[in-house]
C-alpha cells in the first residue's frame, strides 16, 4: 500500500496534467499486451522527461530512469510489482508477474533491466542525440555495451525467476537504455 502511494504521488509530481496521466496509462495497457516498449519510451522523451533540467543530471543514474518507468508501469491489480526483486542474490531492477487470478487476461510476464548514459560518456549532446534514429543509437559503443549487459543479466533472472515459477510464466526479458534524458532505446532479449 504505501509503494503504491509513493508510486502515485511520483507519477502526479512528474506528470501534473490529468491529460498526461490519462495518456502514460493508455499506453501502459498497451503495453501489458503487445510488449511494445516504444510507445512508452517516445511518452517518455516527449513529456516526462521535461520535467528535467540541467541539475538533474548530475544524481541522474539508472535508478532515475527506473522510477520514471515504473511510475508509468505500475499496476498492483493486475501485476506483482517488484523492484530490485532478489533472485538467489542477484536483483531484478522491475518484475512484473502476472498475478494468479489474472493469468486468464492476455497479459506478459516482464523483466526489465534499466541502464543509464550520460550524454558526455556517449559523447553526444541533446541537439545531435534528438534527431539520431534508434538504430544510430543502438550502434553508438556505449549503448551497445549497455544493452549488451543488460541481456546478460536479463537471461540470468529468466533462469532464476523459472525456477522460482515454473513454466507458467508468459515472460518477455526487455533492455532499457536512457542517453540521458533525450532518448530511450530499448530491445527484447529472446528467451532461452
């Protein structure tokens, strides 16, 4: 109860308007069904991350991102929610587990694995970040590296979170990469 309070209280200072809210909802249930990311992601360049400025950047790291996401995520009715979910001594940054009584619903499992880069450590602006295309991003060293990481780690929960579930997971592992606060890039992990 009270992680879903802060969640809510996070996700209203972030995004005042009910519009915006309205909106970032819509797409999260989209979400739960298709697995599609990107609309979530460009949801996020156009508008919550504005509320952002040139301060934040220096506490900006994955956790930033993190809460960004799951604010717009969250869904305890339908979802076990868990952030930094331990694993057999390794943590999920967010898992989302189709509860029991939901698993009638065409709803996924998620495990998503959230990574940070400055816009300095990819050796970009935000005006020359902005206009690049998601496969220019992706080919950027740093964000490969990062994605790289990420699926690693995401195969290693798979592996855990199954053995804690079994198979009645319907489990998409997904990578998170924030180049600062300008772009979000972001890819499936295929399943072992």
């Amino acid at each position: 109860m009270v992680r879903k309070l802060y969640v809510e209280r996070l996700f209203e200072m972030f995004l005042p308007l009910d519009t915006e809210r309205y909106q970032a909802r819509l797409l999260a249930e989209d979400f739960y069904q298709s697995g599609d990311l990107q609309p979530i992601c460009d949801f996020m360049e156009q508008r919550y991350f504005k509320v952002f400025d040139n301060r934040d950047y220096g506490s900006a790291n994955e956790l930033t991102i993190k809460t960004a996401f799951l604010t717009v995520l969250f869904d305890d009715i339908s979802y076990i929610m868990d952030s930094e979910l331990a694993l057999q001594r390794r943590y999920a940054d967010l898992t989302m587990i189709i509860r029991p009584e939901r698993r009638k619903y065409p709803l996924k499992d998620f495990i998503l694995e959230f990574k940070y880069i400055s816009l300095a450590n990819a050796e970009l602006s935000g005006e020359k970040a902005k206009p690049m295309s998601v496969d220019e991003l992706k080919a950027l060293a740093p964000v490969k590296q990062k994605l790289a990481e990420s699926k690693k780690q995401l195969l290693d929960y798979q592996t855990r979170l199954q053995s804690k579930y079994g198979e009645v997971l319907r489990l998409q592992l997904i990578s998170v990469v924030a180049v600062g606060f300008d772009r979000v890039v972001w890819e499936t992990v295929e399943n072992k």
